[in-house]
C-alpha cells in the first residue's frame, strides 16, 4: 500500500501566488518491495499535484 499525505491551503491563499501559497507539504510512504529509496531522503523539487493523481490513478 502506498500512503500520500499532502495538504490544502484553502481557497483564499490560492487566489494570490505568494510563496506561502506555493509551499505544501507532501510525504509519500512506499511499501519496502518498492524501489530503493532511502529512510529519510528528502527531495526539493516541485511536484503537481495533479499530475500525482493522474500518476497514481
């Protein structure tokens, strides 16, 4: 099973793009047969999250 945690601002700070706006927090908890990545590993790039639901869909 693969959990994602990810958050919403609500609609008001959506309708201005000012950086606290932009900034969600995203965890995603693989199953230990997938992959290889490490406990810990930290990643900063940016993600859509709409492409995520199409991805995991």
């Amino acid at each position: 099973m693969i959990v994602i945690y990810t958050s919403d601002n609500g609609f008001y700070n959506k309708m201005l793009m000012y950086e606290e706006s932009l900034h969600l927090p995203l965890l995603i908890r693989l199953p230990s047969n997938v992959g290889s990545v490490k406990a810990g590993t930290v990643n900063h790039e940016m993600v859509s999250q709409y492409v995520l639901r199409l991805t995991v869909s």
